[in-house]
C-alpha cells in the first residue's frame, strides 16, 4: 500500500510539473534554429554549480576551470553562465520550446555544491572528489553522480531525482514531495535519512543508519548496518532490501 501512495504520489507531482512546464512554454519562449553551435564562456573562480530551466549539463572535476556551451546558434545569448557567490549559475532567461541542443560542459578543480531546479539534468564525467559535498534537487530535474567525499549532504524535493555512486563517510539525506534519492551504490559508513510526502529513499550503510520515514514516504536500506535506528509514522515505511 505504501509503495502505491509514493508512486501515485509521483505522479501526481510528475504531471503536475508537466502541466505547469506546458503552460509556460508559450510564454516567453523560443525555439532552435537547428544550427548546432559551441561557444566557450570565460568564467572562473567557482565551487558550486546552479543549473536549471531544462539545461543539460555535464561536470568534470579537473585542474582547469572550463565551461562551454552546445545549443543552436540562437539560443546561445540565452543560455548564461555567470558566477555570483562563487557559484556558477547556468539557465535560459527564455523558455525553449524546442532545440537540437542545450548542453553545458563544465570543468572545475573543487566542487561543493550542486544543485537543479526546473527540469534541468545533471551528471559527472568523472569521479568528484571533496570533502564536504552538498546536493540539492528540485522541481522536476534530476541528477546523476559519481563521487567521493568525507560528508556528503543530498536533498530532493518536488519530483526530482538524485542518484550517487561512489563512497562516503557521513551522509545525510532528505527527501520530499514525490521525490527520490537513490544511493544504493553509494558505499557509505554512517547514514541520516529522512524522508516525507510520497519521496523515497534508498541507502547503503556499513556502520550506522537512523532513518525516519513519514507521511507515505518510503526508506529502504542495503547491507546490515552495525547499529540501527528506526522510526515510522503517518503511513511511511523502511524496510531491508
């Protein structure tokens, strides 16, 4: 029963993401002239990447900072790339409707923060490597991950998804609204997961787990974990896979 409330529920999150992108698009809107083009930005100084309205980016963790972007040649003074804060913020200032691309390729030499909001989709060319790791997800996007970090933090709301590989120290996660973290091949030692309104969790813990599920959202966790804390209510459920 639990798992038909979560996935009813991210459906109804899905659609409702859907509607809501659908009735945006002919406001503000543009679409590719079908002419595939690569500019290169100069931006540096950088540690956290903010990507979203749709865009498809690609990460690399190297020595060099690096950013180019592949979309048609109209869309290309559309699609920023701007550092403030020492984050490299990545969207359209237009809807696009339509595009034969709209990728951006992403090289930096520490990462600390990632986050996609508004349908964006993110993933890892190589393995990131950091000692504090934030993720953070939302509205309908989605992010895919292989890394290595001492304290890893995610975050999904909305719809949107996250899925790590790799390995950690510290991990703690949080997850709403029709979301999902997946970190079944992420090997971690100590895991905090929390999870509400429909979202789902799974997790991989060697040493200790404390898991709260609620509100027909769903944990499930990997392994035997030494020592193990776990509490449902309002419907939420955690089991062993």
């Amino acid at each position: 029963m639990i798992k038909l409330i979560i996935q009813l529920t991210k459906i109804i999150v899905a659609t409702l993401i859907a509607l809501f992108m659908t009735s945006c698009v002919n406001f503000n809107s543009i679409s590719g002239d079908g002419n595939v083009t690569t500019s290169k930005r100069k931006v540096t100084n950088f540690t956290a990447v903010d990507a979203n309205t749709g865009l498809e980016v690609v990460i690399k963790q190297g020595n060099n900072f690096f950013v180019e972007v592949e979309a048609d040649s109209n869309l290309q003074d559309h699609i920023k790339t701007e550092v403030e804060n020492n984050t490299l913020k990545v969207y359209c200032d237009q809807n696009i409707y339509k595009s034969s691309a709209r990728k951006v390729y992403i090289e930096m030499p520490v990462v600390q923060t990632i986050s996609t909001s508004s349908g964006a989709s993110l993933e890892s060319q190589n393995t990131i490597v950091s000692d504090i790791l934030k993720l953070d997800s939302s509205g309908g996007s989605e992010m895919k991950l292989t890394i290595k970090s001492q304290k890893l933090t995610c975050d999904s709301s909305s719809g949107s998804e996250i899925n790590v590989s790799g390995e950690a120290i510290d991990v703690t996660t949080s997850s709403s609204s029709g979301s999902s973290i997946n970190l079944s091949k992420l090997v971690a030692e100590n895991v905090s997961s929390d999870s509400s309104s429909g979202s789902s969790t799974t997790v991989n813990a060697k040493n200790k787990l404390k898991a709260n599920a609620s509100s027909g959202s769903s944990i499930d966790y990997l392994s035997s974990p030494k020592e193990v804390t776990l509490d449902e209510n309002s419907g939420g459920s955690i089991s062993k896979q």
